[in-house]
C-alpha cells in the first residue's frame, strides 16, 4: 500500500510569493496534520483536520492555511512567505481522529 | 501548556553499546508521551507510545522507554546499538492516546560509531 504521500517534494520561493503543498493520505484515512519542521528544530503542529473541518490549530499566524478536500486530500497554504518559513513541511494521515498517524516525506520549501 | 525538553543535540555511541536519548516533559493533564525517529531525507516513524497502561513501553526495532512521573521522564533506550540507528530521534508529548496536535522536543541526532 502507497504510504501519505507529498508534492512537491523540493520548492523554491522568493519572499512576499505565496506557495500551495499538497498531501495525498494513505487509502481510507479520514484525518490529515500539517507539521512545520525548522532545520535543527522538532516539528510544530500547524493544523489537523477531519472529514473536511478544522480540528486543531496550531499558533501559526493567519498567512498559514489549509482545507481539506472531499477526497481527503489535503493543501496547505502560506501566504506572503518570509524567510523564517523555510523549513520541511510534514503532513500525517490516520483513519479516524483516535487512531496512531502516519508522516509523509515532506515537502522541503527554499525561501529566498 | 505541555512542553518536552530532550537533552543533548547529538549523542555518540559504539557499535554494540548501550543507548540512551533523555526526554523530560511538562505538563498540566496526565501526558500521553511518544518517541519517533527520522532517517534522512524521510517522514517520521513512531517507535513507541505511552498511554498509561505500563511504564515500561516497548517498542519497534529493539526500542523502549520508561515513564517516571517522579522525573517526569521519558527516555529512550537500546541494549545494543546497531549502524542502521543512527538517525534523528524526537519526543514527542500530546494530551490524547492518539497523539493529535503533538509537541515535540528539539531532537536527538544518534551516530553509532563502527
């Protein structure tokens, strides 16, 4: 079985440009997370989400946002880039909201 | 408010000797801890999980951990440690057995020396 699955997998922006990431769950999972993970940090939580409503919220400022789609599918958003938010970005999928999650590979986001 | 502070960026073993990664957590509720590792260049992977049903938790890999409320501790450890562990390893601290909304630590990075 295909594991959670992200693109893209590497991304270059300038600052002040907007970027959209995109994360595919593992087949019949229902719950995404998006995890923001600075070099030489432990991840934070930015959202959860479950059949398509926000569960959680991390603190994050508005810039960050994020949907989830019929599908499960899941895009985060981040608006008005600034350098500090050049980091890997995890996304997690489990079944349903009590059940252990999976991490993907990240997306590796370059702000210049 | 939960927090989780691993001590030491970067531990070094030998091939075949003992491993141990230290986490220390803080929290307002009864925490629920996890420790995950990273290899380069890929996602997470969850190690082990406590849930309050044992201290002692074991995990995948030859893994496990002890929680002590008194310490309010949650390390890592290894009998032997083997090339193929070395890698980034994180702590991890939610308020549910399921793990949403996790606050990690800073991480660990173990190289195990030939």
């Amino acid at each position: 079985d295909a594991g959670v699955t992200q693109s893209p997998t590497h991304l270059i922006k300038t600052r002040g440009q907007h970027v959209t990431l995109r994360c595919s769950p593992i087949s019949g999972h229902k719950s995404v997370s998006w995890y923001q993970q600075v070099l030489g940090q432990g991840p934070q939580f930015i959202f959860q989400y479950y059949e398509k409503e926000e569960r959680g919220r991390g603190n994050f400022p508005d810039r960050f946002s994020a949907r989830q789609f019929p599908n499960y599918s899941s895009e985060l958003n981040v608006n008005a880039l600034l350098l500090g938010d050049s980091a890997l970005y995890l996304c997690a999928s489990r079944p349903g909201i009590q059940e252990t999650q999976y991490f993907g590979p990240g997306t590796r986001l370059l702000v210049l | 408010a939960q927090s989780v502070t691993q001590l030491g960026s970067h531990v070094s073993v030998s091939e075949g000797a003992l491993v141990l990664l230290r986490c220390n957590y803080s929290s307002s509720v009864p925490p629920y801890l996890f420790w995950y590792v990273q290899y380069p260049n890929q996602g997470l992977q969850l190690l082990l999980k406590y849930t309050s049903a044992a201290t002692l938790v074991k995990g995948i890999n030859g893994f496990e951990a002890e929680f002590k409320k008194s310490e309010t501790s949650f390390h890592l450890t290894k009998p032997s440690a083997h090339m193929s562990d070395a890698a980034e390893y994180f702590c991890a601290v939610s308020d549910n057995n399921a793990g949403n909304m996790l606050t990690f630590g800073g991480g660990t990075r173990l190289m195990v020396k030939p």
